[in-house]
C-alpha cells in the first residue's frame, strides 16, 4: 500500500527483520522458559529447548523461528500436563480389569445357583484376582495422589512466588519502598524457602519409580512433530532399531529376486534413519531399469507397507498421463488465471501433506522432456516451490523413478543365451555388467546428462528365472491364504501343481505377470465355483493336487 505512493515511500526507512538464527532462538526460548513453566505447572529441560529450535528448523519449512519453536515447547508442555492431571496408564489399565471381572463375577453369581462346579471355580478365581487387583489399584491411587499433590504444592507456590514479584515491582513503580521491601525481604524470602521445602519433598517422594513425570525432555519435543509432520523423527527404540536391521530381509520376502535393488533401497533407509544421509537432499532416489514384471513397482509398494504399514502412504505419479507440453503443469499446480490455480499440483500437494514418503515416478521414458526440467531441484536441492509460491520440502521423501528404456537388451540376452542360474559365477557376472552398460547407453540417449548426474543410483532389475518365478507362485498363493482365513478355510498345494503353476507362468518377456493370470484360471476360478455350489464350506482344507491329463484339481 505504501509502496505505491513514491513520495509516501520516501518518508519511511525500511528495516528488513529476518528470521533469527537457530542459536537465536535457544536464547529466545530460555528467555520465555519460565513464563511456559509457570504457565503449565511442569518443568523444561534445555535439552528440550535445543532439540526445540534444532529440529522445527530442520523439519517444519512452512513456518519461521522462533514461532514454530516456541508452539513445539508449548504443545509439548502442555501435553506433560494432561499427562499429570489424568490417570496414570497403569492405574488406568487395573481399573479397566476390576471393572471387567466385577461384571463377569455378577454374570457367574447367578450360573452359580444353578449348582455348575466349573462356574463356582471360576468364580473363586475371579475373586482373588480381583482381591489382588485392587490391592494393587488403592496402592497406585495413592501414589498418585501423594506425587500429584507434591507437584500441585510446587505449583502454586510458585505462582505465589509469581504474583509477590508482580506486587514488588507495582511497588517499586508507585515509590511505596516499605511495601516493596515488606514484600522482597519478607514474604518473598518466606516463599522461597517453602518453595526449596516442596521441591525436596517432591524429589524424596520420586525416589522409586513414579508415576508420574514433571519435566519436558527431548522425546516429548519429537513427539510432537512427529504428530505435526508425519515424520518419525523420534529417538530409534530397540524395536525400531531391529524392524530397520532386518529391512532387507523383510523387502526380500515381497520382492522376489533382485538382490542389488533390494540392498540399496535397504541401505539408504538405514542410513538416513542413522542420521548419515544429506539433510539438503533426498532421503533416496532410485532410477529402476528393467522389463516389465520383475519387480520395479512391486518393490516400491512393499518399501511403502514397511515404513508406513500400508501401500497407500505410496505416492505413485504415473508419467503416461504427463505425455504433453501442457500437462506438467499439473505435478506443481497450474498458474495464476487459470482453471485449477487454487487447487494446488498433484505432487506438490501430495508432499506438501504427507512429507515422509515414497514417491514413485512410474514408466519415466513417456513423460514430457519439461518434467525432467522440473525434477532437476528435487533430486538436487529437495525441494520446489509449487503454483501458490509455498516451498514443498522432499527430504525426507524416497523418490524411485521406473522405467522400460534399453530393456530389449536383457530381453535378447535372455532369449539368445538363457536366463541366468543365479550361482555367482564369472559368466553370468560378465553378462550382468555388459548387460548394464548397454542399458546404460540406452539411458544417456533418452535423458539428458543433468538429469542423470542427479539421480543417486540406477539399477538394473534382472529377468526372473523358472526357480524365482516358483517363489512368485508360492507368494501369490500365500495371499490367496490370507482371504480365504476369514472363512476358516485352510489351503494347501502339492509340489506337483506347484511346478505346473510355475512353468504355465513362467514367461521371460513378460516376467511375474503372467503368474497372476494363470492364478485366475488354474485355481481361483475353480475354487470360486466350488464354493458357490456348497462344495467347500467355513472351516475346511482345500487340498490342489495335478491330475493326469496336467490340470489341476481340487479335493
């Protein structure tokens, strides 16, 4: 508004104010601690006020300091607080079961007129496990009460302490020196001393193992932008720790083959959960070369399903819907005047709202040669501005690009030489690595050299072999397992109709695909008859067996 008027302009200085620094904002917050404090009835550790400032600069990038610091400090004290005034989770769990055993012993009282022997002993068990139970449950009332009071009479003396210092300074102002004396040599000293009383009954009472807990530290800050962002930023807990360990092993049971891209997708999340990986960049990005069906998106579902317990968490950008000039406009939001402005892009948002993720980029040789243009800032700076001027932060994000490009050379390596026997030897070493370089050529012919620069590491994904495609079969039935357990049926294959699933599926051109469809014929569709005709019923085996003729047939 002013700016539009040069001469008003004139009459002004500007000050620019920037954002304070992370060491900035540590001093801020040890400035504010005692008024949060006071506030909240808990105590801040500074350890907590570092972990504050350190981790909202680094994970919360759509606000400035010292704002977002100070709302992490005061969320996480308050959430201490709701802590201490409510029942602890132990008590709360005893009370849950009293009551549960209370409403089955009435259920028992009136079966036991009846004269039944086994509901008179399980009454007489009922009864001294509720004995025990609220033995246990006065004693943790208790000391519940006893640290809650000891906490609450720290509490308000120091708000006594609070509102004296409020009155010493009224005082001062007013010149009234024998009140304000009165006050800061009499009753202030006064308070200070029962406050250093409470204070060191509250630490003998919280000798043994409380319940209660009255300081902010470090875990709770994380918390709470873990809540905030998604990300789990928490310090790694033995579980954690072990679930990341075994990785590997986990992705290998969905992804069947594919030793090299199953260990470096492993190793880079291992790494950036160690706090090794380039804060600046990606936590990853994968370029996934191969043909169809072996794998590619397969493993950047099971990647998704590990970190975040489901295949949704995946953000999949299919690039065939990104052929045209026109089009790439979508992944970042359409410009101002358009239809769709205020939407906001496909990618942009889907990050924007969900930082931690995978990102896959499916079927990259069909998009436009602009949306390369456009990912050159991800996969360097890890990050991009979108339609609505917002910085949308990816790194904490997993990117995995896949596609097809120079496949035809694995595919007439294999039709003219054989799939390879997957025993390490010299042979099929040498033929992986010429394998590779003509793929590699193939890539530096359709994509320009920055782009690849970029890109932390291309893989090549092999053709699976009669023995991998074996484990396919046994990994899709397993699932065909899973949804006939909700109807208790149970089901079991020979080795015989195994093998002839595996070699009806086995295509080296069009990989695992296949395997689903012969699926559908071979043992779906005839078992689907089956039960509709009352053949099989809740509760029984199915057994798969090959009759003579090479079909299969059920018992």
């Amino acid at each position: 508004y002013i700016e539009k008027d040069a001469a008003l302009e004139r009459r002004f200085q500007q000050v620019y104010v920037n954002a304070p620094s992370v060491e900035d904002t540590i001093s801020i917050l040890r400035g504010l601690r005692e008024r949060y404090e006071l506030h909240h009835g808990v105590r801040i550790a500074d350890g907590a006020l570092v972990e504050a400032a350190v981790m909202s600069d680094r994970y919360i990038s759509d606000r400035f300091l010292p704002d977002k610091a100070i709302d992490l400090m005061d969320e996480a004290a308050a959430g201490l607080k709701m802590e201490i005034t409510s029942k602890p989770q132990k008590l709360d769990e005893i009370t849950r079961k009293v009551m549960q055993l209370e409403m089955e012993r009435l259920s028992l009282q009136r079966e036991k007129s009846e004269g039944k022997s086994a509901e008179r002993t399980r009454l007489e068990a009922i009864e001294r496990q509720l004995e025990r139970l609220k033995s246990q449950e006065a004693e943790l009332e208790g000391r519940w009460q006893t640290e809650k009071g000891l906490i609450e009479g720290v509490q308000q003396l120091k708000e006594e302490i609070d509102r004296t210092q409020i009155e010493i300074a009224q005082a001062e102002r007013d010149y009234d020196l024998n009140r304000a004396a009165e006050l800061k040599y009499g009753t202030l000293l006064s308070l200070q001393g029962k406050l250093e009383e409470a204070e060191a009954r509250a630490a003998e009472g919280g000798e043994g193992k409380q319940l209660l807990r009255e300081e902010v530290n470090a875990d709770d800050i994380c918390t709470v932008i873990s809540k905030w962002t998604g990300i789990p930023v928490n310090k790694l807990q033995q579980s954690e720790r072990a679930k990341l360990l075994r990785l590997g092993d986990d992705l290998h049971r969905r992804v069947i083959g594919q030793d090299e891209a199953v260990e470096a997708v492993s190793d880079a999340i291992q790494r950036s959960r160690a706090g090794l990986a380039d804060p600046r960049r990606p936590t990853a990005s994968f370029f996934f070369m191969g043909p169809t069906g072996v794998g590619k998106t397969e493993l950047a579902k099971a990647l998704a399903e590990l970190m975040f317990d489901s295949e949704d968490a995946l953000v999949r950008i299919d690039m065939s819907e990104y052929m045209e000039k026109h089009t790439v406009s979508r992944l970042i939001g359409a410009p101002p005047g358009y239809v769709g402005h205020e939407e906001g892009g496909q990618l942009t948002e889907a990050i924007r709202r969900r930082p931690y993720s995978v990102v896959l980029f499916d079927e990259m040789e069909k998009a436009h040669s602009e949306v390369f243009n456009l990912l050159l800032q991800v996969l360097d700076d890890g990050r991009i501005t979108d339609s609505q001027g917002r910085l949308v932060d990816f790194k904490n994000c997993v990117i995995i690009m896949t596609s097809n490009v120079g496949s035809g050379h694995i595919l007439d390596d294999v039709l003219e030489n054989g799939s390879f026997e997957n025993d390490g030897g010299t042979r099929d070493a040498d033929r992986r690595e010429a394998r590779k370089a003509k793929m590699m050529d193939s890539v530096h012919q359709h994509f320009r050299p920055e782009f690849i620069n970029r890109v932390d590491d291309f893989i090549v994904f092999e053709p699976l072999t009669e023995v991998q495609i074996r484990s396919v079969v046994s990994l899709q039935l397993e699932r065909l397992r899973e949804r006939l357990a909700d109807r208790k049926i149970s089901l079991d294959i020979s080795d015989e109709a195994l093998g002839y699933l595996a070699r009806r599926g086995y295509d080296p051109v069009f990989g695992a695909r296949p395997v689903k469809r012969v699926m559908r014929q071979e043992v779906e569709n005839p078992l689907a008859k089956l039960l509709l005709r009352g053949t099989f019923n809740d509760g029984d085996e199915v057994v798969v067996g090959l009759e003579r003729r090479g079909s299969l047939g059920d018992e």
